[in-house]
C-alpha cells in the first residue's frame, strides 16, 4: 500500500498494492479456497460426493477398508482433518497481518466510516448505481472517496463479523469439543459466520472484476502498479491527506 512513484513512457505509474499485501491476499485467497471446498464437503456433501468419493477411494483402499463402502466416509474425514488444520493456519495468518499493519499504523479502512453519515449515504448511493446502472459519480460527491469506497467498508463489516463468528465457534468445537445442544449451537454460529463472509466474497468478487475496477483487480494480481489518474480519481481524499 506504499506510494513509490515510477515514471512510465507516457503515464505516471504509483504502487498502489505493496507486494506483502499483494503476497497476503493471495494467500488468503487459497486458504479461503481450501476452507471453501473442505467446508463445503462436511456442510453440503450433496453438491460434493463426487470429490469426496475420488479423493476416499485410494484413501480407503490404502486404510484397508472397502472402497464400495466407505469412499466417501473416508473422503468426508479427510475433508474434515484438512479443514480443522486450514481454519487455524488462515485464523493465525490473517490475525498476524492485521497486527502488523496495525502496529506500523497502515490501516486506512475505517476512514471512509468516518465522514458523516449522510455524506457516506450519498456516496454509497452513487456508487452502487454506478456498479449497477452505471453512470458518473457526481463530482461532490467523488471529492470525499477516500482509499475504499464505503460499500466496501461497509462489505468488510461482514467479513470481520464472519471472521469472529468462525473464529469463536471453530476454536471451540476443536479444543473444547462441546456436546449436546452446545455443540449444535456451536455449528450453527460456524454457519452463520460462513454465511457473513460469503456475503462479503460474494459483493467482494463483484466488485473487484466490475470493469471500473479492473484496473485494480489488475494491479492485485500483477505488480501492484497503477496509474496515477486512475487512483486520483477514484480516490481522491485519500492522495489529498496523504500530500
Ligand atoms: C476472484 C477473486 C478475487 C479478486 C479478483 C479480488 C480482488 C481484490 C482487489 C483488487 C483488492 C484490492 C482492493 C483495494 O485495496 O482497494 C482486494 C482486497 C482484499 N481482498 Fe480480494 N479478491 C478476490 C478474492 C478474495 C477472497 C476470496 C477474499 C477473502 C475471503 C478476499 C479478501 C480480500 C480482503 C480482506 C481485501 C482487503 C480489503 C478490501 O479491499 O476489501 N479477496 N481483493
């Protein structure tokens, strides 16, 4: 998220996306991808036996067990073993990060929250007739953006809300394995925290490969440079505080 400047040929180019973050998020996104597909085996095996019954087959033919009958079950465990080691690894990893651009003060999210209420209603108005319907976002309204737009503040509430929910329930279910009743609530706020952050990936994915943005999804995945006009434009308050 540093600013160094490099001129190119024709336009002025700025690392917007520094290379630990640009390192950090594709991490996050395998291990996301790993929890997703683990998770998603044990919640809706329905939608992923077959994985479950390729993966169990040569794990149950090894184990000595007939594959005919326990493939799946073998796979299902397997899933489950994975998930209980992927959930802590990308808890520890994302906590580690968060603590560290907390400490250095790089942290520059929150500030969209900290305008006005209506100013960020405006904003978050125009923004999403702009992702929807498209159009400009008056200019008013544009001076105020700052690093993220609100709705992607407001879309991180959820990921952060997910995070806490998972993280609480899944600490428990694994080191304080509950019984009962205490159990089933437990999976059920597992469940909702899945819910919190599917939501965030979801509005997330959409908004990074919107055209508009694509210039940033771009820089995410290649070198993190961007051009100077671009990032001005879409946030201007954030290079105006920064001056
Ligand atoms: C196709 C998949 C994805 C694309 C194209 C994508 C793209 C991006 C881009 C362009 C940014 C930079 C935004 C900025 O700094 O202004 C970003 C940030 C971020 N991404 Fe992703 N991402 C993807 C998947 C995911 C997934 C699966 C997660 C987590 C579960 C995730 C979590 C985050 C977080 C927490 C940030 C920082 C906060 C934010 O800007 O919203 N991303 N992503």
């Amino acid at each position: 998220m540093g600013a160094t400047e490099v001129r190119g040929m024709e336009e002025k180019k700025i690392e917007l996306l520094s290379a630990g973050y640009r390192t950090w998020h594709l991490a996050n996104l395998i291990m996301f991808s790993l929890l997703l597909v683990t998770g998603l085996s044990l919640i809706a095996l329905p939608w992923l036996s077959w994985l479950a019954y390729a993966v169990g087959t040569p794990l149950a033919t090894l184990s000595g067990l007939d594959p005919d009958a326990y493939a799946v079950t073998a796979g299902v465990q397997l899933f489950r073993t994975l998930h209980r080691l992927f959930g802590p690894i990308w808890g520890a990893v994302t906590i580690a990060y968060f603590l560290y651009l907390l400490l250095s003060n790089r942290i520059v999210i929150h500030r969209a929250l900290l305008k006005p209420i209506g100013v960020q209603l405006r904003e978050a108005f125009y923004v999403a007739k702009a992702y929807s319907i498209g159009g400009e976002i008056p200019e008013d309204v544009r001076r105020h953006m700052h690093r993220h737009n609100v709705l992607a503040v407001y879309a991180n509430a959820f990921l952060v809300i997910g995070f806490v929910l998972l993280g609480i329930s899944g600490i428990s279910i694994m080191f304080f394995t509950p019984a009962g009743d205490l159990h089933r609530l437990m999976i059920v706020i597992h469940n909702i925290g899945f819910y919190s952050i599917m939501l965030f990936v979801l509005s997330h994915i959409f908004a990074s490969l919107h055209p508009r943005n694509f210039w940033l999804a771009s820089a995410m995945f290649g070198n993190g440079m961007v051009s100077e006009k671009h990032a001005r434009e879409d946030m201007p308050a954030y290079f105006n505080e920064k001056k």
